[in-house]
C-alpha cells in the first residue's frame, strides 16, 4: 500500500508565498520522478513542474522564476515553493510519484489566491 499525501495549501493574497509537501510512504521504491500538477476550474490538469531523478527539474513556463521544486530523497518527500503568486495560480495541486512499474497520485490540495 502506498500513500501519497499533499499539505501546505490556503489561501493567500496575490503576491504571496505558499510552500507545498508531498510525501509518499509505504511500499515504494526506485522513484524516478516526482511531480506537482494543478487543475483549475473548467480547466484540464497541467504540469507545474517535476523533479527526476538525479535532479533535473521542468517547469511550466508560467511558473518559471516564481515556482521552485524540491526533493529529500531519504524522506520520499518533495516540495513546490510558490513565490509572487498570482490569481491564475488558484487551482487544486495535485502531487505525482512516478517509478518505472507505478504511477501515484495524491488527493490534491487547494491553493487559492484572492485579496
């Protein structure tokens, strides 16, 4: 049994910081991507950015410069800092833990940016 579980989410006002976790546990091993993904209302859910194995990072190009990933290894667990967010940044983040036989996902947590 693996569990995949997010925290880190309210709400804050434009130009806010949020910093998301996500930690998996349980029966998994050799990850080789870990992910956050977000999905607006209305809306299809899309990459906000991923951390591989080794170290490598993607970023959605709307995130980039305010959004940094991060990864413990030894605590399965990873880490999105939100800087300067903005409205359009308000969706339910959603973490993703990917080997070569799994694929995981969390139930998600809310970010909503408002004054």
């Amino acid at each position: 049994q693996v569990h995949v579980v997010e925290s880190g989410g309210g709400l804050v006002q434009p130009g806010g910081s949020l910093r998301l976790s996500c930690a998996a546990s349980g029966s998994i091993f050799s990850i080789y991507v870990m992910g956050w993904y977000r999905q607006a209302p209305g809306k299809q859910r899309e990459l906000v950015a991923q951390i591989i194995d080794g170290g490598s990072t993607n970023y959605a190009d709307g995130v980039k410069g305010r959004f940094t990933i991060s990864r413990d290894g030894a605590k399965n667990t990873v880490y999105l800092q939100m800087n300067s967010l903005k409205p359009e940044d308000t969706a339910v983040y959603y973490c993703n833990v990917r080997g070569i036989v799994y694929d995981y996902w969390g139930q998600g947590t809310q970010v909503t940016v408002s004054s």
